[in-house]
C-alpha cells in the first residue's frame, strides 16, 4: 500500500470510511488499537478490553462540554453557543464521580424494571398505531414513517407532553443531536441551531415543571421535580437533565431501529430463522445492538496524563472509545463480521460500559423488541423496495443511522 493510499485508509472521516467504517475497524483493531488522528487531533481507542477499561478509567472524563466545543468550533469562539453549554455541562452525561451519581439517581426511579414493564402497553399501543397508518398500503418509507416517530411519541409518553409537540421536540432534538455528535460539515450552522433548541427547550421544560409542581402525575418530570423538592437537584440540573432524557431518549432510538430492520433485511437467512422461532427475539435484539450500533464512538477528554499500548495520551487530549469497532473484535465475538441473532455472550458495549452505561438502555430494549415483532407479524413479506434505494446517515462519528429506508411487504 502507497504512503497515500495508507493516509486516505486511515483517515476517519473519510467519505470512504463513513460510509462503510468496518475495513477501517479492522485495522485499527489489528495493527493501531490506539490511534492518533492528526485530522481531528484526537486518539481513537478501538479494542473490547480497552474500549470497557476507558470507560471506567477516571483519568478519561466525561466532563468534556468545554473543551469538546472549544476544538469544534476552533476560531470561532464559544460565545455563540451559551445556552448549549449551560445546560448541556449540567447533565449526567457530562458528569463524573459523585456528581454523576447524584444526578443519575434522581432519574432511576422511572427506568427501573418495574416501571419499565409499567410502561410495555404504551409501547405496545402507539408501534401498533403507526403500523396501523401505513398497513394497507403495502410500502413505506420506515425512517419517516415508523421509526422517528416512534420513540418521540413514547418519550412524550413518558413526559406527558402534548402530541401536538412532538414535531417542535423532534426538531430541537435533531439539532442538539447533530451537534453533539461532530458533524464532519457544518459546524457552525450545527452549533447556532444548536444552542437555539437548547434555549427552546429549557423555556417548554421550565414552564412545564412549574405546572408539574402543581398538579404532579406519574410522568418522569413530575418524579425528577420531587427529587428537585427533596433538596437533590436545583432548577437548572432538572430542566438540563429532562433535556438529556428527551434527546437521547428518541434520537438515537431513532437510529437504532432503522440499523436493525436493515440488518434483518439484508440478512435473509436469518429473518427467516427469527420467523421460525420468535423466542429468538431478544438475541436478535442484542446482535443487532452489537452489529450496527447507533452510536459508533463515545468520546472522553483526558485529565491527566496515562499510557494505553505503549501511546502517551495527554492531558486535555480528546479520546474517542470506539464501541462499534470493540463490538468486532475478534478476540471477543467469533466470526465478528457474521449477523447472527443467536449469538451467545454477546458483551457488545453499544450502551457503554461502566458508571455511564445508559440509563434509557431497558427502555430502547423494549422499544427495539416489540417494534420487531410487530413488523415480522404483521408484515410477513416485508423487505426493502426494490425501486427506492436507502440513504445511510454517516455525517457524523457518534451517530449513524438512515435518513430513508424505503420497505415494502
């Protein structure tokens, strides 16, 4: 391999690699589990064991709002942007420590099993509603038509927000959403919608917990405001933290849905393994997690310096832990590129690892399980059109998805 072939293979970022990162994945995993990108100036840490131990490595912070938009937005000053770093520094997201804890506490009330289960023919309702729409007309669009409104319906739900919102919601979440994630164009556009959604959210959310104070419901708003009045959480850690949960709650769910019918799709043999035997419907879930995870890179800024393969990783330096390359190494999954809904031990990492495994993960479980079974039911000849093409979203290293995904049954 020439010296420029070898940099444009290498670059992360690539046209080439965004659309299809998995020969990257492979090497990095064989030859440069520990990467440096002079591109992004940031470390990309790859292999399982090392992806897990970064996770829960204190010298790799998560407290990176700061500094992660300082380098996005180099030149352009973070001025702009006050109302997303305000809020988005507050969320657990971006906490460590005991300051982590303390705020994921006040949520876990509403993502404990139990409430979960509480929560299954809700779920159950609105997949089947939006099936409902689109049922006889034997084709649709399933980004547009099933799988962005379907998480957003439910986290109204879960909010109690008016559905006649869930457009406004929608909207805001994407763009918070893209921002966060790097986009690899666009920066400055993403960072000024951005910090417009926070600042439109913060107001709904703070008008909202006030009539929640006085006329409370089961709804996660109304739990998160009792831990509020217990002394555990201020105004702007409650609005900044229903933020994170509205968020990331739908938009990566969003992503995950449309990554796993596509996967099923695209590997009939084993659509028609899980036809046969529907009980296979919660390994399916994991392979798809561990296959074509919606979120490919988690990133981390390192507060101290420390060594990882022999690389030194300085402090202030970004790291980004790469969840969709560990979840194929080989020394962890046999035949790592191999769909395969029966899969045993599947220790994927698609939601983290460690103090921040993610909260909403019970929640996107279920959400993924009962819209699968949903479609393979009631779409028994369901497959990808034949005339419309899909379109992958990969603008971005830390969400990856489909902008359409044209089906048909």
């Amino acid at each position: 391999m020439t010296v420029a072939a070898e940099k444009i293979a290498l670059d992360v970022v690539s046209p080439e690699n965004l659309l299809d990162p998995n020969p990257l994945y492979k090497h990095l995993l064989e030859s440069e589990p520990v990467y440096w990108s002079d591109t992004l100036q940031a470390w990309f840490v790859t292999r399982h064991e090392d992806v897990a131990a970064c996770f829960r490595d204190p010298r790799l912070s998560a407290e990176r709002t700061q500094l992660v938009v300082e380098q996005q937005l180099r030149g352009v000053g973070t001025d702009k942007v006050r109302d997303y770093l305000h809020y988005a520094s507050q969320q657990m997201l971006m906490k460590d420590g005991a300051e982590h804890s303390r705020l994921r506490r006040q949520t876990n009330p509403g993502f404990t099993t139990q409430a979960l289960d509480g929560w299954r023919p809700m779920i159950h309702r609105v997949v089947d509603t939006l099936l409902d729409r689109v049922q006889d007309m034997g084709r649709m669009d399933l980004v547009l038509d099933f799988s962005e409104p379907l998480p957003s319906l439910i986290i109204m739900e879960f909010f109690d927000i008016p559905v006649a919102h869930r457009e406004d919601f929608q909207i805001w979440a994407n763009c918070i959403a893209r921002f966060f994630g790097s986009p690899v164009e666009g920066m400055e556009e993403a960072a000024l919608r951005a910090n417009d959604a926070m600042r439109n959210l913060a107001r709904y959310l703070g008008a909202l917990a006030q009539e929640r104070r006085k006329s409370p419901g089961r709804d996660i708003l109304s739990m998160m405001i009792q831990a509020q009045a217990e002394g555990r959480m201020d105004e702007d850690q409650l609005v900044a933290n229903a933020i994170l949960i509205l968020t990331a709650g739908h938009v990566t769910t969003i992503d995950q849905l449309s990554n796993g019918v596509h996967a099923l799709l695209t590997h009939p043999e084993q659509l028609q393994k899980l036809r046969e035997n529907p009980t296979l419907l919660m390994s399916a879930v994991e392979e798809v997690l561990r296959y074509a995870p919606a979120v490919p890179f988690m990133h981390r800024i390192a507060i101290e310096d420390l060594e990882l393969r022999g690389r030194s990783i300085r402090r202030g330096q970004i790291v980004f832990l790469g969840i969709a390359a560990a979840n194929r190494d080989p020394s962890v999954f046999p035949e790592p590129d191999r769909f395969d809904i029966t899969r045993a031990n599947n220790k994927h990492l698609s939601f983290a690892f460690g103090p921040h495994l993610c909260l909403g993960a019970g929640l996107a479980r279920r959400e993924l399980d009962l819209s699968f079974g949903a479609l393979l039911r009631r779409m028994p000849g369901l497959r990808l059109d034949e005339e419309r093409p899909p379109r992958i979203k990969c603008n971005s290293l830390v969400f990856r998805g489909f902008d359409a995904l044209p089906v048909r049954w």
